[in-house]
C-alpha cells in the first residue's frame, strides 16, 4: 500500500504581511514553526517506526522548513524540487496584496482558462503551474514507495491531488481542492484493487 500525505506549509511571513507570496520567498513565522513542528508530530504518529520514508518539497524556504521539521522527527533528508513552488506572481510578488488585486484580470468562467493571462507581467498562467506540478508528481508515482510526504503550496496542491487521481491535463481548467494553511492531506493505493484514495483533504486536527 502507498501512502501520500501532502501538507501545505503554514503560516508564513507574506500572510501577516499581506504581500503576495508566489515565488516571494517568504519563512514562516513563530505560530508557522509551530505548526510545523506538529504537522512533524502527526506524520510521526500516521507513519510506522523504521519504514521507509520519501520527502520532497518546494525549494521555497517557508516550504523548506516545513519539511526540515519533518525531516528530523523521521530521520529523512528533504529533497528539494522547485517543481513544487506556488504559482509564481511575476512582479506582483512581494508586494502589497492591494497592489495585485487592482491590477488582477481574473480568468472567464468559459474558454481557455489553463493559458489565460492575469494581466500581471512575469505571471504564470495556470497550465504553467499545473504542468511542472504533474511533472514531478510523474517522477514521485514511479518509484516504489509506501510513504511519501510532498511539502507545496495552497495553490499548487490542487495539482498534486488532480496527478493522484489520474485526473486529465485538459481537466484541470476549473478543478479546485482547498487545503488551509498547515493542513495534511492523505491520499493513500491499496495493494489489491489499485484504487487511488483521497483518504482526507485539508486535515488541521493536529493543529488544534
């Protein structure tokens, strides 16, 4: 049986700060670390003593961090993989949230939603994100794993639960899964029927 839980960093400097994140390469905070630390404890607890453990995450330091707390308690070193970034901003990273909210073109509910511009130079559109996402999510499922821990971000972690689920490219215009802040996901294959398991999506319990 596979095991994939996908966590989501949490609390970092850009959401108090009301910047845009991206590629903004912001850490987390006080209240982040400890979230981290918990987010450790519960993989802890899921994962049993002396198995073998796979760890890759975003190469952005909030996400890096959050892995490296993982990675302590479990005894595995993260491997980085810029694949798993957010979204990038363009030039809107960094700055005020206001500044992008003025200035955001938002995609048509119909039409070519993966390749629509949002009106912000440097920007990704959603299929650039959605594409280096399946990537590395391709690589990950090939090998012969039982526990992987992926450590991304809210938006990209719609496409990491949309590769599990085997789930078309041209799919994914208008596909959402909302995880907060420092929640775990788990999606999980049994070993006889091969069946892909959204077992929880956007789990905060641990950081209760």
């Amino acid at each position: 049986m596979r095991s994939l839980y996908v966590i989501a960093h949490p609390e970092a400097t850009h959401h108090i700060e009301r910047v845009v994140g991206g590629w903004h390469d912001s850490h987390l905070t006080a209240s982040g670390r400890t979230a981290a630390a918990s987010i450790a404890r519960a993989l802890r607890e899921q994962i049993p003593e002396g198995a073998d453990v796979e760890l890759i995450s975003s190469d952005l330091r909030r996400a890096r961090q959050t892995a490296q707390a993982a990675g302590e308690l479990l005894g595995v070193e993260p491997v980085l993989d810029r694949r798993l970034r957010e979204k990038s901003y363009g030039e809107a990273e960094g700055r005020s949230q206001e500044w992008l909210d003025r200035r955001f073109v938002p995609p048509p509910a119909e039409g070519d939603r993966m390749n629509h511009h949002e009106g912000v130079t440097g920007a990704e559109t959603r299929g650039e994100c959605a594409r280096r996402v399946y990537a590395v999510m391709d690589e990950l499922l090939r090998r012969p794993a039982a526990h992987q821990i992926v450590v991304t971000h809210g938006f990209a972690l719609t496409f990491v639960v949309a590769a599990w689920i085997r789930m078309p490219f041209e799919s994914l215009h208008s596909v959402s899964f909302r995880a907060p802040a420092g929640s775990i996901t788990v999606l999980r294959e049994d070993d006889f029927f091969h069946n892909r398991q959204v077992v929880s999506l956007g789990d905060v319990r641990h950081l209760g």
